[in-house]
C-alpha cells in the first residue's frame, strides 16, 4: 500500500498522537500505574502490573514509531489503530465492573470515555495516510465477482 502525500496537517496529527501515546506509556511505567491497573479487565488472564507495563512500553514505541518513522507511516498507522482496538476491552471491563480510574467515576462518564475508542482509531488511521491507501489498494483490487 502506497501512502498518500504527507501533508502538514496529517503530519501534526500524527505527531501529536505519537507525543500523547509516549506520554501515556510513560504514565503506565510511572505515576499512573495504579490508574492502568483500574482498566485491565478481571478475567485477563495476566497479572495487571504485567499487563500495564507491557501495554506502556508498547504505547512509548507506537508513539516514536509515528514521530520517527514517516516512511513507514501506513504500516504504523495499522498497527498503532489495531492496538487501540485490542486495548478497548479494557475500557469495555472498566464501565460494566464500574471502577473508577482516570476521573472516571460514574456509569455515565465510563460509558462516554467508549466513544473516545473509534476516534482514536480514526487518528491513527486518518493521519498516518492509512485510510487512503487502504482505500486506494482497495479500489485497485481486481473484481471478486466471478466473469458470466
């Protein structure tokens, strides 16, 4: 898949999303621990602190992988959205066991923090240029339908 034109915009994007996933991995491995700890679901199999420190370094390098990576940007755009599709359980297991964590504390504001997910996705996607070319592999794609 081939990457659209970087544009500034998308490049702001993605550069922000990178500084916000190196923050936010820098808070698993640091201050917020107890906060991650809140979101790992009950019936994860792993240990939370385990689980918190892996998902922080990961987030730190998804987070340079953007900033420092342009000519790879596609690839880690998919990377980086499908890791916030596999960490969203997390968010799911945090408003159905009502733990609060991150300010978050109410049903209501638990529920609301969900629809943050798809927009996370969305960024990744959006400013990496990973949408387009999907989009565009896509349209170029022979037909699937079978000739009569």
């Amino acid at each position: 898949m081939t990457a659209p034109p970087d544009s500034t915009v998308r490049t702001l994007l993605r550069w922000l999303l990178g500084g916000a996933l190196v923050a936010a991995g820098t808070g698993h491995l640091t201050v917020q621990r107890d906060e991650f700890q809140a979101q790992v679901p009950d019936w994860f199999p792993l240990d939370d602190d385990l689980v918190v420190l892996g998902s922080g370094v990961v987030e730190i390098a998804l987070g340079a992988a953007l900033i420092g990576l342009p000519r790879h940007r596609v690839v880690v755009g998919m990377v980086v959205a499908a890791f916030f599709v596999v960490i969203f359980p997390g968010n799911i297991a945090q408003w159905r066991e009502g733990t609060d964590a991150f300010g978050l504390d109410t049903d209501a504001k638990r529920f609301g923090r969900l629809f943050f997910q798809p927009v996370l996705v969305i960024w990744a996607l959006f400013s990496t240029g990973a949408w387009h070319a999907w989009r565009t592999a896509r349209a170029a794609r022979p037909s699937d339908r079978i000739a009569r």
